[in-house]
C-alpha cells in the first residue's frame, strides 16, 4: 500500500526527466477522438492537475466536455481558524467554474456535492448518478482518478467508474448500446509519492497525450484559478496551502499520462485476500491503493476482478517477499504453529503462494485457495515441481471444497473482508474438515480500512469464542494479531514429551 503525507516533499522531476521513459511513452488515439469526453474528478482541481491540457485540447477540436467534480471540497482546510467548511465549498465550487473556463468555451460542469472524504460512503448513491450521466451523455472517452493513486477518494471514483464503463460495454456486446466508452484514468498524486522505479508505477499501461504551447497555458491558467490550494488562506496555522510547490511542478510538462484501463465489471464474492490494500504477508489495509470490497459489490463481497487488476500490474504488490515487516510476521505465524511437521494443511488466502511455500516444507499436502485466479497463477509457478502442492482459485463464502480432513488450517488476513455472519460460516466449514487433534491458526491485521465489513480484533474474537478450539498460542502487537487453536489442549512441550 503507498502511504503519503502531501505536507512533506514530493519526488524529483528531474528523476523522471532523468529516466527517459516518460518521453518515450506511446500515444493512444482514442484520448484525441472527435466524441465526447466525460471527465470525473474527485476533488475540484483534479481535473485541472491530471488532464487540464486534454481538455484544452478537445474543446478546441470542438469535442463536449463534461466535468463532473463528486465532492465539495470542504475538507481541504480542516483545521483553519479563519473560515468555515461552507465557505470553502462556494469557494471551491467557483474555482472549478473558473478553472474550465480558462480550459475553453462551453465546458459543462456537474457537482454532485459529496462530502469530502467521504465517496466510500456515499459509494451507492455517486453510482447511480453517474450512471445516469453516462447513460445520457454517451461518451466516447471517460477519464477518472488513477485507482492506484494512493488516495481513498481517487481510488473509490476509479472504481466506480470502471464498473460503469465494463457494464456499458456490456451492454454495447449485447447489442443495446451503439458503443461503449474508452475508460483512462490519470494519476495526481503518484507525482508525489512516486518516482520511475517504484513498483506501484504502471509502465506497462502508461500512455501520453502530447500538448502544444496554447494548451499547457491554458492549464496553467486553470492550475492557477484554483487559489485555496494553491496558496495560503492566510498567515495562521491552519491556512497553509494545500499543494506544494515542488508537486505542483509535476504537472509543468509538455505532456500529459494516463493510465490505460481494461475494466471489468464486479466479480461476486470473495474468498482469499489476495487484495489486501497494504502490505499484509498476506496483507493488510489502512488505504491506499487499493483494495475494496465496495458497498456495491454486494454484501460481503471481495470482487476477484479487482485482485486479479492488482496482481497483474505488479508480481508482488504488498511486498511481501521483500518487506521486514512481511517477512517477520510470516516468521511470527509460522513459528507459532504448535507441530514441526504439520500433514494436511488448507490455506486460505494463499495470494502469490510465498506462505504457501513454506507450508510446503513442513507439511505432507497443502491446498492453498484465493479468489484471484492471477494470484493463483502466480503460486502455482512458485510451488512448480512439488506434487504435494495445489494451488486453487476459490469462493470461500460459498464453502470449502470438498476435500479434507486436514491437520492445519490457515486464515491469514481474509477475516474481516467477510462480515460476522460470513466468517462464523466460514468456521463452521473449517470445524467440519479439521482432523480431531486439528489447528487453526489466524493471523490478521488490527487497524482499519474502509472495506473491512469487521476489525482483525473482531475476527479473532469470534475464534476465540469457539468451545472446541483451545488456546496454543497467542501473539498480540498494535500491527497485527496472531491465533493459534487446537482440537488438542496440550501445550508444545507436553505434545513433545517435555512434561
């Protein structure tokens, strides 16, 4: 997960400068169409920053251009003295408005007046109207906040707007629609956190629209409208300006890049946490890039999808071969396990299949299961060679599959992707096909994220509560929380004959 603070310095532009493959990306003809463009902001002053000069360019080629800002920017300032949430919403309101003026004649602007901050709970209801300017403006382009920006608002809109998009080609492949729309989303805030060799920077995907001398001057003079962020409100602690100089120079360039997306519509539920928005060894999430369930997704539902998008962009998208972090609370779970030879072993949550791998050394059979069929993918390469490995890609609200009984079963950080209902289900299953003498073990992260449907403390208070798992071992630390229960009462050393 890509964690920032927009106070502190933002990355290099000579570093990218520096490194080339900017100026060498592709172009894309389908951003310079004659169709309509839809572009969806977060915030007011998003479009400016990520596609100001784009929109430049297509009004001056006589394109419609609709700006739909989904929040009212009354956040921005939170702990100013000297003005008042309202009054920044009318503040920033007219900026928008001024901002696309200085883009060109007859730019169309919707606010739908979102509290800021808060697109994740309001998810539902900026669907359905956006659908329905979708539905009524036929775009041939709609461009949205980069999922992977590293900022809850961006990645909520990004997703909204891929789900919208896939439906609208849906319904184009079954001949209800004339066409569906090219889907682009631009990055704001990777300018900040990021630099050419992160590996959260999508290269693969990157385009650019080239952009002449009127367009870069009329999004400078757009950038330039927007004052409440650009420049303090006034000289007292709280009133500092929003955007950093040294972020704001990112988008001087002569070119602008977009993210080229293939959207898919939701998936039904999910069962591994292979998307676990962070950095869990099998993840974990506060935000940040990227995972969500979604409210729409349905209840309890992990879109597979969405996990297979995030696996495919990178090999490793938590760090979790590399991370001390990672690596150490893989040691902690492994090393809490009551047996040095472990027999039958279901993981659930395998991801790429690195904690899979070790169960592999210990143990006489693994079954590992996750909800992306990428991540699948990736474990099954990982373990290649040892027969005593399978790798599947499963729907664990649906069931277990019909296998067992195992010796060890593994919950690792998929928990609270299910709400309580769900996961005591998902208990049920694991009773039913553990061995009489069987473990469970539970590792999960204890902060929040806002597609959790239940904490990392809740989960594990739910194991806990089961009569017939007794304790083996627990490890509690503020990060993450590990469990260890057992059919078998009897601690390691009377299990090897110490006492």
């Amino acid at each position: 997960m890509v964690r920032f603070d927009a106070r502190d310095p933002a990355g290099s532009v000579a570093a990218w400068v520096d490194d080339g493959r900017l100026a060498a990306l592709p172009g894309d003809p389908r951003l310079l169409d004659d169709g309509p463009l839809l572009v969806l902001s977060a915030h007011a002053d998003d479009e400016t920053l990520g596609a100001g000069g784009l929109i430049a360019l297509a009004v001056r080629a006589g394109r419609s251009v609709t700006v739909v800002v989904v929040s009212d920017g009354a956040g921005s300032h939170p702990d100013s003295r000297t003005t008042t949430a309202e009054a920044l919403r009318h503040e920033r309101a007219a900026e928008a408005r001024a901002a696309l003026d200085e883009l060109g004649a007859g730019i169309d602007l919707v606010l739908l007046d979102v509290a800021d901050g808060a697109l994740q709970e309001a998810r539902a209801d900026i669907r359905t109207r956006l659908a329905s300017i979708i539905g009524g403006l036929h775009p041939s382009v709609v461009l949205a906040p980069w999922r992977g920006d590293g900022h809850r608002d961006h990645r909520v809109l990004g997703e909204i707007a891929a789900e919208l998009v896939a439906e609208a080609m849906a319904d184009e492949a079954a001949g209800a629609a004339e066409g569906g729309p090219a889907l682009f989303e631009y990055p704001v805030w990777l300018w900040h956190w990021g630099d050419p060799e992160h590996p959260d920077v999508p290269w693969d995907d990157l385009v650019r629209v080239e952009l002449d001398p009127a367009a870069r001057e009329a999004a400078a003079r757009a950038l330039d409208r927007h004052a409440s962020q650009l420049r303090p409100l006034s000289s007292e602690p709280g009133d500092e300006a929003v955007l950093r100089p040294d972020f704001v120079a990112h988008f001087r360039r002569d070119a602008e890049v977009f993210v080229r997306s293939t959207p898919r519509a939701p998936d039904g539920a999910g069962g591994g946490a292979s998307d676990r928005a962070s950095d869990g060894a099998a993840g974990h999430a506060p935000d940040g890039r990227n995972a969500d369930a979604g409210a729409d997704a349905g209840a309890g539902a992990v879109p597979g999808s969405r996990f297979d998008a995030t696996h495919a962009r990178q090999a490793d998208p938590w760090g979790v071969t590399t991370r001390w972090y990672e690596r150490r609370k893989r040691a902690i779970t492994l090393g809490s396990l009551p047996d040095e030879r472990l027999g039958a072993v279901l993981e659930i949550g395998c991801s790429i299949g690195v904690v899979t791998a070790e169960l592999a050394d210990r143990a006489s059979s693994v079954l590992a299961l996750d909800v992306s069929l990428v991540a699948v993918e990736q474990g099954r390469a990982r373990v290649a060679g040892r027969p005593h490995v399978r790798v599947e890609q499963a729907d664990v609200t649906r069931g277990l599959p019909d296998a067992g009984p195992y010796d060890l079963v593994l919950i690792s950080e998929v928990g609270y992707y299910l709400d309580p209902e769900q996961f005591e289900r998902l208990l049920d299953d694991v009773e039913r096909v553990l061995t009489p003498t069987g473990v469970v073990v539970a590792c999960h992260w204890r902060h929040g994220a806002d597609d959790f449907r239940q904490s990392g403390d809740d989960v594990h208070a739910a194991l806990v509560r089961r009569p017939g798992l007794h304790a083996v071992a627990h490890h509690d630390e503020a990060d993450f929380v590990v469990d260890v229960r057992s059919r078998d009462g009897r601690s390691v050393a009377a299990r090897t004959g110490l006492r």
